[in-house]
C-alpha cells in the first residue's frame, strides 16, 4: 500500500519489524565501497553526472521504499530527505577535492513508544552505508543494560565490546537518558557516557551513534550532558500517528502477513484505536501491532471451532468483525491483554 502523499522525489520505506535489544542487524548487502576510496580528483573543468551518481547510490531508491513502506511521519521523511542530499552533495564536493571533513552523523531521534524510532534508524543504517558514510550499515541496539557494568572495572570492556560490535554501522541506543543518573553519584553509566563521547568525536567515520527516548527526558539527559549535546549533529522528532495513520499502518502489518479486515472489522478496528488510545501503556504503532497479533490468535480459534468442514482461502485470510470485538478495550474482561 504506497503512500507518497509528499509528491516529488521524497521518498520512503519499511522492511518487516525486528525484535529490539541487543543484536546486530544487517544492512541490505555489506561491503560498498568506503567514501575514502573515492576515485581521484576530478579536474577543475570537469563535471559530474548527478543522475548516475544518484543511481549508483540507491539513495532515490532508499528514500522511495522509506516513503511507500512507512506511513506517515513526514516531517521524519523530510529530514532525512535532507540529510542524504547533503551527504550526496558532500561526496560529490570531495570528487573535486572540496571540503575536507566528513559532516557529523550522530542523532537524536525523540518520540513515543511505538512511533518508528528503531524501524527509522534501520532505513539510515542502510542509507548511510549506500552513501559510502558507513562500511558494513548494521545496526546494533541497545540499552543502558548492554553498555553498564555492576562492578568495579565492568563497564569499560562491556562499552568497548559493544561499540567494537557497532563499528561500521550505527549503535542505536535506546531510552539513552538511562543513562545518566544523577541521584547515584558513583553510577557506572557516567563511565559509558564518557567511553561514548569520546568515540563519537575520533571515531566519527567509521560510527553513527543514534539516541533515542522520550522527547523531555531526552532534553533533560542533554541539559545535564552538554557534551553529548554537543555531538549530535540531527535531532529528528517522531509525532504521534492519528488514527488514521494507525489505520492504514494495520492495513499494512496485514497485506504484510497476508490478511485482511473485512468491513466491519475495519469500522470496529477503528473503534478500539479509539478506546485504547485511552489506555494506559498506548504505543502507537506497536500497539496497533500487537492488537492485529491476538485478532489473529481469535480468528484461528474462531476458524477451528466453527461447524465448517471446509475453509477457503479468502476464510484464511479474513479477520472479522467478532475477532477484533471480543478486545477486552471493549469492557470484555475474559480475556488477558488489551
Ligand atoms: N510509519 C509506520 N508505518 C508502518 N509501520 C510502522 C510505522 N511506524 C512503526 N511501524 C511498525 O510499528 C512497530 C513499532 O515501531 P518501532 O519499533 O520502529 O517503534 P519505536 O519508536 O522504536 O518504538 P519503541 O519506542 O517502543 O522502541 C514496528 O513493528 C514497525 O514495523
Ligand atoms: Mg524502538
């Protein structure tokens, strides 16, 4: 379902979700070539073919599978629109031998749960590796509990280790303001802080830290750290969806698993967005993902206690109006979840 409401050559997408915490994911393919192994230095009356240096970067190709496979999140959209132009304008500077060092590429991403923080940091992992920002454009995530150690002498080799795993892609740091503890003076988490700072600054071509959390926590965890602040070169803030961007997210994480609502499913799915934004723990996206996942678990019961003895594909595939309704959001309380 392509949504390309921005018109023009911005353009954007998602591949399927993947479980968070501490693993490596692959860019698309590894190994491009590294911005410094550029070709040699174009003469002063040369030019640059801007439509090949496009296509051999995929970046219009990055962007398009950003724009159609995620919805919404425009402002998102453009400003890494922006960012790969600048990138692109960069290398292109370098052929002719202009502008010397590389721009800083660590960020902060700020939103809700569930607003496509980490799904964003994949899709920059691979744009940057495609620009030739970043050698292999994996992406390792993690939190507080990766990096800091509980002794003496712990934490040093538990940063390193993780940041040796990160180099070449980007280490995406998530609820980063954990951190910082202020209210425990001999806190561990000071130590990775400062590990970090300091490989962001010499390491800077070969890592792009991205931080991620709550908007206002993550502005106080930058008041009390200005030089973390100081490194980050974006900030990027994820809105909230509307409900009608979570509508058509459901129908995406659906056309994606190959199933549908039918219509009076989709008019009471949009229903229960209603009732379980009210809700405590909303996560928007995430919430709208785990909601389909139990309408799957009812239709399955649903399908195999029913009288029928054969079933069609279409049965297969269709969630009903019952498997979205029997929700406890809607004040049914047999059932565990939301
Ligand atoms: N704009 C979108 N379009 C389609 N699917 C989306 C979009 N945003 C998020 N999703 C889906 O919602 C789920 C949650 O997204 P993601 O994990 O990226 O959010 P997050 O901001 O990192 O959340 P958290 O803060 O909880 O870690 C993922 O399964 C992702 O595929
Ligand atoms: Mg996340």
């Amino acid at each position: 379902m392509a949504e390309s409401s921005e018109g023009g050559p911005r353009q954007f997408s998602l591949r399927p979700p993947r479980s968070s915490g501490t693993e490596n994911i692959p860019a698309a393919d590894a190994g491009s070539t590294s911005i410094d192994s550029a070709e040699s230095e174009l003469a002063e009356d040369d030019v640059i073919d801007l439509s090949l240096e496009r296509s051999d970067s995929k970046v219009v190709e990055v962007l398009a599978r950003l724009d159609s496979e995620l919805v919404g999140l425009l402002p998102v959209k453009s400003r890494i629109a922006d960012i790969a132009s600048l990138l692109l304008v960069d290398k292109m500077r370098r052929r002719f031998g202009l502008g010397s060092s590389r721009p800083n590429l660590h960020m902060s991403f700020t939103g809700s749960p569930g607003t496509g923080k980490t799904t964003v940091a994949l899709r920059m992992a691979e744009l940057l590796h495609h620009l030739g920002y970043l050698r292999k454009g994996h992406l390792v995530a993690v939190t507080r509990d990766d990096l800091v150690g509980q002794y003496i002498g712990h934490t040093a080799p538990k940063t390193r280790e993780v940041l040796k795993r990160a180099m070449g892609g980007v280490l995406f740091i998530d609820e980063a303001y954990y951190l910082y503890r202020p209210e425990n003076e001999r806190d561990y988490g000071q130590e990775t802080i400062e590990i970090l700072l300091q490989v962001m600054e010499n390491e800077r071509d070969d890592l792009v830290v991205i931080v991620a959390g709550y908007r206002d926590r993550m502005e106080t965890f930058f008041q009390s750290n200005p030089g973390m602040n100081s490194r980050i070169a974006h900030h990027i803030d994820f809105p909230d969806y509307s409900d009608a961007e979570l509508e058509r997210i459901a129908e995406l994480i659906l056309n994606e698993q190959g199933y549908y609502l039918d219509d009076d499913a989709r008019i009471a799915f949009a229903e229960y967005l209603t009732l379980r934004r009210e809700r405590p723990h909303f996560a928007n996206a995430r919430s709208v993902r785990n909601a389909l996942e139990r309408s799957r678990l009812r239709q399955a019961s649903r399908l195999l206690n029913s009288e029928k003895t054969v079933l069609t594909k279409s049965d297969l595939m269709r969630i009903d109006e019952l498997d979205i309704r029997a929700s406890r959001v809607f004040g049914r309380v047999d059932e565990a979840g939301a």
